[in-house]
C-alpha cells in the first residue's frame, strides 16, 4: 500500500474501528479518525470529534483514501463531502431503525450500490463495497457479546426451535483485515464483495460454542417462536427488557438462513477469517 495519500476513516466510533487502527499502526500507517463520540487512537493517529451532520463546512482531503465505518445510507448523503478523494473504502453497515427514520432514506442494498457507483463513477472516484455478515468480537458487539453477558449470569439461553439457521459470522479483526486488502488495490474496484468468518454454523452451534468457550455445558432452552415473541413484549411491557441491540425479529430470524458467497472477496481481499471464536478477554484499543 502507498503511504502518500491521507487515510481518513469516517465512523471512527464503530466496532471494527480500533482492530483496523491496530492493523493500520502495526503495518506503520497513520489516519485521520472521525467520530461523533471520543474515541481512543495510536500514536501518530489524528482524532477529531465531529457530527457530519453538523459540521456542513468539512470537506474531505483532497487525493486521501476514505475508509467508510459509516451506516452506508448515511455515506451516500454524504458522498458530496468526498470531491476530489482517490478512493472509498465502505465496510456496509446497517443503520439503526431511529436514525433512519430520523433522515427518512432507503435501506435497499442494491439501491445504496448503484449510488455508490453511480456517483463514484461521475465523480471519478474510485471505490469497493465490502458486505460482512454478521460481524462480532464477544466484547463490544450488538448480537455475540449480549448473549456471552446473558450467559455468564444466568447460565442458560433460550433459542426459537430449532434454531437451524445458518450463519457466517466474521470477527471485527478479520473485518478489518478485508478493509486492509482493499486500500490501494485496484482490482477491488467498482466492487461489491461480500466478507465472511471462516465456517458456516447453524445459530445452535453458535450458542453452543458460547458456552463451551466460557468452559460451560450447554444449556439451552428450545421453546416456540411465538412463545418467545410473547415472553419477550411481556418483558418490555413491565420495563424489564432493556436490550436495545435487538428486538423480537431475533426470534424469528434464529430459523433462516444468512450466508452468501464469499469467494470473489477472498481472492482480491486475500484475508483469512477465523472460525467462529465468540468469548475473548482483549479489547482492541489498547494500543
């Protein structure tokens, strides 16, 4: 990778953040990290705390590579900050229900590609769109860490039977090491690829190797979808259910099926994910 142009990574607060700064630092790079709350950054980093929302006047630097930690509808809005950048770098990040229906936009991933593209392509901009499956680090996440937490307390997890859909779920250091390999590479360009973990489990392996890796038995609780559903509302009806990572959709979706191909993105991103590795003890800011 060329060290000459400015790295700006945007989204500095989201979770694969300090695994990325960690690789950048490790391999002697710096950045620019921009995030609405404060953020712990390496030595040679540049932290600036900013709410693009806000800030209407911040352009971009020019000739710099953007990485984008961002929720990808609200990098499209912001796509006329990035004029005269060299390149974006997108993981593809879902946007939390308030905040969009806060800016009222789309969802739609095949919508949010085609403005990518189109507007990178007008704008002569080169870019990748990385999409991840479900991407955890058993700390700080919304969905692994929740249920590591649960399970220290209450020894026990209940799944909507039988719990058989499968899933690819990636580790943020993996994440981050895609975004590595798409940063001046330009076989990745005008790209979506899709990022994955290293296998394919059903989410009862998953919760299983929770527990076996917090060296506990599994004991799960195989109960009805709609029994959960029901549990759950009561909970949040007596103010008992204050989990805002997920709602009851969780319950329903423990069924379907969540994978994709992920071989295109292997082969030009060249990073190796991991197995599925949920319990961990390091955080990944202290650098």
């Amino acid at each position: 990778m060329s060290k000459s142009p400015p790295l700006v990574i945007v989204g500095g607060g989201n979770l694969v953040a300090p695994y990325l700064m960690r690789r950048l630092h490790e391999k002697g790079f710096t950045a620019d990290v921009i995030s609405r709350r404060p953020v712990t950054v390496p030595e040679g980093f540049r932290f600036r705390q900013m709410d693009l929302l806000r800030e209407r006047n911040w352009i971009a630097p020019e000739d710099a590579v953007i990485v984008s930690l961002m929720p990808t509808p609200v990098l499209i809005q912001y796509l006329p900050r990035f004029i005269g950048v060299r390149a974006i770098i997108a993981l593809a990040v879902a946007i939390r229900n308030p905040l969009r229906k806060q800016l009222g936009i789309t969802t739609d991933p095949e919508t949010l590609h085609a403005a990518l593209d189109t507007w990178c392509t007008r704008s002569n901009v080169h870019y990748a769109l990385l999409r991840p499956a479900m991407i955890y680090d058993g700390l700080h996440d919304r969905n692994i860490a929740y249920v590591v937490r649960f399970v220290r307390r209450f020894h026990f997890y209940a799944l909507a039977a039988p719990a058989t859909g499968l899933r690819q779920p990636l580790h943020a250091s993996d994440a981050a090491a895609a975004i590595m390999g798409a940063i001046d590479n330009p076989s990745t360009y005008g790209k979506a690829l899709n990022i994955a973990g290293g296998e394919i489990l059903t989410c009862r392996a998953m919760a299983e190797r929770i527990f076996t890796g917090l060296g506990r038995k599994p004991h799960l609780l195989m109960l009805p979808t709609d029994l959960l559903q029901a549990g759950f509302h009561a909970l949040a009806e007596f103010g008992l259910a204050q989990e805002t990572a997920f709602d009851d959709s969780v319950f329903r979706l423990v069924n379907k099926d969540q994978i994709r191909d992920i071989s295109e993105g292997l082969r030009l991103l060249n990073y190796a994910p991991r197995n599925f590795t949920p319990v961990s003890e390091t955080a990944a800011d202290t650098f």
